[in-house]
C-alpha cells in the first residue's frame, strides 16, 4: 500500500511536468510566423517613371518601347509606343 501511494505521487508529478512542458511548447513554435510576415514584406525593384520621375514598383510600372512609366497617359505623353 505504501507504494501504491509512491507510484501515485511520481506518475501526479510526471503528469504535472508534462503538462507544464505542452503548455510551454507552443509559443516555441512561433517564431516561423516572423519569417512569414518578412516575405510578405519583400523588398520589390522600384522604377521611376520617365516623364514624371514618380517612384513606383517594377511590376506596376506602363512599359514603353525605350523608357517606363507610371501610366498609359504619360507614355502616350512621351509619344512612346508600347
Ligand atoms: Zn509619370
């Protein structure tokens, strides 16, 4: 009986110890959010526009035959065939 009552102890605090470990666990797995968040944030290749000298991102910018631009109207403004 008396170690029944030992066993009942150390299996209480195993259960205790791991409970607190599960619970410690998840902010753990956190920091792959971050990295994420850093991604979606790249850095994107930034154009001036040839008429205006706007700023703007590659992927947006109105390609003309020589130069880019921020719009259609200022590359048909710099008479720029597209
Ligand atoms: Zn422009």
């Amino acid at each position: 009986m008396k170690y029944l009552l030992l066993i009942a102890v150390v299996v209480g605090v195993l259960w205790l110890v791991r409970g607190r470990s599960s619970r410690v666990n998840p902010p753990a797995s956190k920091p792959p959010q971050p990295a994420q968040a850093a991604k979606a944030v790249s850095p994107q290749a930034m154009v001036a526009c040839a008429h205006c000298g706007l700023h703007l991102p590659r992927c947006e910018a109105v390609a003309g035959a020589q130069e880019l631009y921020c719009s259609d109207a200022h590359r048909r403004a710099r008479g720029d065939p597209p």
